[in-house]
C-alpha cells in the first residue's frame, strides 16, 4: 500500500503516513473489509431469494389442481373382509352367518363432483388417489366409472394376527351425463405426478 498524498511505501494497516503524516482514509484492510461485506451482502440476499422461491414452491406444491367439475351420482358399496381366524370360530360355534361372514354396506350420494390432482370429492365424501386399484369404465348403454378402493386396516388397532386382521374394500359406481369428460379427468388427474 502507498501514501495516497507522497506515494510513500507502507504497511497495509497503517492509518496515517509514516513519512508525510497524512491520514489514510483506506487502508488495505478497509478494502478488505469492504469487499467481504458486500460478499455477505450479496450471499445473504441470493439465500433470502432462495428461501422465499422455496416456499413458493411449497406453497404451490400443495395446492390442488382441479381436473374435472360436475354433477355425479355415486354408489359407494363398502365390505369388510373379517380374518381367516374370525371366520373360522364362527364357523365352528355356529355364528358364522352372524359374526363370521363379511360385512356390506351400500350408500348413495348425490352432487357436485371434483376430480383434483390428489382425491376425488363428491358431497361431503374424499377419495384419495392412493387408495385406488383400479379405474373402468363399464356398460353399453349406460355408461358407469368403476372405481376399487383398498385399504388394510388391524381390527381394534391389534396387529395383523389371523383373527385380527381384516380389510375393507370399497367399490364405486359413478354415473354421470358426461362421462367421457370425468374420465378424462380422472386419468388427467392420476397422471399429473408422472413426468416423462
């Protein structure tokens, strides 16, 4: 570093001229300083940046985007699958047609259908994507969306024993005037995650 008023050589702290002694306003670790606050400064903004692109994106992320939107009818039939075990001692004490047969439940719903990118909703019920098997369409005539939902569950929270265990399968029937375009939506909606 050099005198900014004689030129004279000096030490890179030094405040003031050793030869003249005039004041020197940078020195060399002024500079230095300067440089490393406006690199902090600079990093500091790009990982604030960062940070709030991130969070837009989550935001984003969770999100649900609509596929189809309409008016539907839905059978739902529901049965739970009672465990080899539980069928087996009713089977032996004479109960079977009262506690070991499989249990069916049929409803009907009736209303607005929305197909996001994450469930089914139709009046008040929600259909996860992931619990769907399978996905048809079946009739002639009278066209019908054949949904099979499954899930496993432990009876009374206890693990998967043989007289534990069950499962509850779920079937739905979906009518609707435009069945073509709540199909589409369905399979638009399923296929969102999957990048090519």
């Amino acid at each position: 570093m050099f005198c900014e008023d004689c030129g004279y050589s000096l030490k890179s702290e030094a405040k003031f001229c050793s030869k003249c002694g005039s004041s020197q306003v940078t020195s060399q670790t002024d500079v230095e300083q300067d440089q490393l606050k406006s690199t902090r400064d600079d990093l500091v903004e790009k990982v604030q940046t960062l940070q709030a692109e991130e969070s837009i994106h989550n935001l984003e992320e969770g999100k649900e985007k609509a596929y189809y939107r309409g008016e539907a009818e839905l059978l739902v039939r529901t049965t739970k699958h009672h465990g080899a075990g539980r069928k087996a001692a009713a089977f032996v004490t004479g109960t079977y047609l009262i506690a070991g047969r499989d249990s069916k439940r049929t409803t009907k719903v009736k209303g607005t259908i929305v197909v996001t990118n994450k469930a089914i909703y139709c009046a008040g019920n929600k259909f996860e994507f992931d619990q769907i098997l399978a996905m048809t369409i079946k009739g002639t005539f009278q066209k019908k969306i054949h949904l099979t939902l499954d899930k496993s569950v432990g009876a009374g929270g206890r693990g998967a024993g043989l007289q534990s265990s069950s499962r509850i399968s779920i079937e739905i029937e979906i009518s609707t005037n435009d069945i073509n375009g709540l199909f589409k939506g369905l399979e638009n909606a399923r296929m969102s995650g999957v990048e090519f």
